[in-house]
C-alpha cells in the first residue's frame, strides 16, 4: 500500500506552503508524488465556455479530458469524498500520497500551526497526530517531533524515513 499521510490545520496556518515546499524537496529526489487537496468552498475547476464546461453543464454526471501530457475528470460525488475514497482513485506506482486539510480524517497528520494566525491548534485530542511545523513548540507539549514551521529540510527527512525508507 502506498504510504501517505496529510498537513492537517486551519485556515491561513501554511499548510499549503509547507505542502509545496515538500513536495518540490521529495520530487526532486524523484519521488512520485500525489497530493490531495480538501476544499471548504465549492472549488470550480473548469472554465465557462470550454467544451468540458458545456458538456458538464448539458447534464454530464462525470467528464474526462486527456491529453498526451494529462488527463483530468470531474465528477459529481453527491458528499465530500474522504482522504480515503481520494486515495482510491489515484493511479498505481506512486511513492507517498501527500494529503493538505483532511484534519477531521481517520489519517496520519503533522500539524501545521502559526501563532499569528490567532486559532487554537487543530486536532488536540487526535491520536493520529505524528508531529507538528510551528512556530509555537510549547502549544504541543505531547508531541514529538515538534519542528520548525519554516524547517523544510527537517520536515522532509522526518517524512522521507517515515514513509520511504522501507
């Protein structure tokens, strides 16, 4: 099973950065990586007038695009789909399945957390919490490791023996 866990936080906390910064790091050694993202909002991936868009709109359940680069779908769900119902739709053969949001999910989490975000820590009574980026260690002193928000390196070595040394 492809190894995986998610930056688990709120709003504003930089969990998007960090998602980015390891991801880039872990990448570059040549790792295959897939991210999941969880959105509070009704995203909108398509554009207004595109052929996907207006087949979609004709009453298209699910579209499909490809390309000889990608291919994208859009589905409806009808409930929003958890890290592990994402996770099962991803492809074969990828090293680590990178989650960003997903803090209510039954996954493994390192807690992002800024204290100039002015909200309480997410996830304090989470046993799936495997670490924490903050720039406030003193708001987790159960947890281990605690890094650095802005330590990228630390982080990425952190998940690369974690989950990619096996």
């Amino acid at each position: 099973m492809t190894p995986y866990f998610t930056f688990a936080g709120f709003s504003g906390s930089g969990k998007t950065t960090l998602a980015i910064e390891v991801i880039r790091l872990l990448s570059d050694k040549g790792y295959k990586i897939a991210a999941l993202k969880h959105d509070g909002h009704k995203f909108q991936m398509d554009k207004e007038g595109k052929d996907t868009y207006r087949l979609k709109e004709a009453g298209a359940k699910a579209i499909a695009i490809s390309s000889a680069e990608k291919y994208a779908m859009i589905s409806d769900s009808g409930h929003r789909l958890s890290f592990h119902e994402l996770m099962a739709l991803m492809p074969e053969g990828l090293d680590i399945i990178i989650g960003e949001g997903f803090k209510d999910n039954d996954v493994p989490k390192i807690i992002v957390h800024r204290k100039d975000n002015r909200k309480d820590r997410a996830c304090p009574d989470d046993g799936n919490v495997i670490a924490a980026a903050t720039d406030c260690p003193e708001d987790f002193p159960e947890v281990s490791p605690v890094f650095d928000i802005n330590d990228i390196k630390g982080i990425t070595d952190f998940i690369e023996k974690r989950f990619l040394s096996r």
